[in-house]
C-alpha cells in the first residue's frame, strides 16, 4: 500500500510540474479569471503595464469593492455591456469591471463586441451568486 502511495504522489507532482511548464508566461500569457474552479473569463491582451495577469488582479479587486459597497443583492440586470466609440466595457450596477480588448478576442478568432457578449452571459451567470444576500430565515 505504501508503494502505491509514493508511486501516485510521485506521478501527480510529475503531472503538476509538467503542466507548469508548458503554461506559457510572460507578457504574452493568457491568464484565466474563475470562481470556485470555474472558468469566467480569460484574458489575453496586456494594456500598457497591465498584463493579463496584472488585470486579473484588478477585476478581482475592483468586483470585490463593488460586492462589498452593494447596498442590495447584485442581480443580472446590474451588469451590463456597453459599447462607445469601438470600445467594449462590462459594468457592474453602473461601474467599470472589465475592458474587453481587441487582443482578447482575435486569440478567440472574434470580435470585442462579440466576446464581450460571451463575457457577459459568463458574468451575469457567476457575479449574482457572489452577492451577499439577507438572511430572511433565520440561524
């Protein structure tokens, strides 16, 4: 039995470390935004010093501060896509949460317009079950 054990914990690091290795790194690098192991959104392009995974950080930062400021539950209705002059945002009751670039949707063979529709149809499904809720039953 305690061979098996060291044999499987000696392939799961060797798959773990294989895995790492091939995931590509640097400005180039996808970098993938889930929740509760689910895959949300995945961004591509970097803006200026932001790379995708600098805007990673700045979507769970700036949902957290929305999340924590709501005054009600966040429903589906709250997030919305807008698009002005070519560029393609998703709002959260009325605040920025994310950009959808041209370079995160020519790696997806598309348009910002219709990535973001895909982004926002992801969001609407995730963001609302995140939202505190009152506790109208009791402990």
């Amino acid at each position: 039995m305690r061979r098996w054990t060291t044999a499987l914990l000696a392939l799961q690091f060797t798959l773990i470390v294989g895995v790492a290795a091939q995931a590509p790194d640097g400005p180039d690098a996808s970098e993938v935004w889930s929740v509760a192991g689910k895959v949300v959104l995945r961004l591509h392009a970097t803006v200026g010093d932001k790379t995708p995974k600098r805007r990673v950080e700045l979507l769970d930062e700036r949902l957290t501060e929305m999340l924590s400021k709501a005054e009600r539950p966040i429903g589906v209705a709250d997030i919305e896509m807008q698009e002005s002059g070519g560029d393609v945002t998703i709002t959260v009751c009325g605040d920025l949460l994310v950009t959808v670039l041209p370079g995160d949707a020519s790696p997806n063979k598309t348009t910002p317009q219709k990535l973001g529709r895909m982004w926002l149809s992801s969001l609407r499904k995730t963001v609302p079950l995140l939202s505190p809720r009152v506790n109208r039953g009791g402990a």
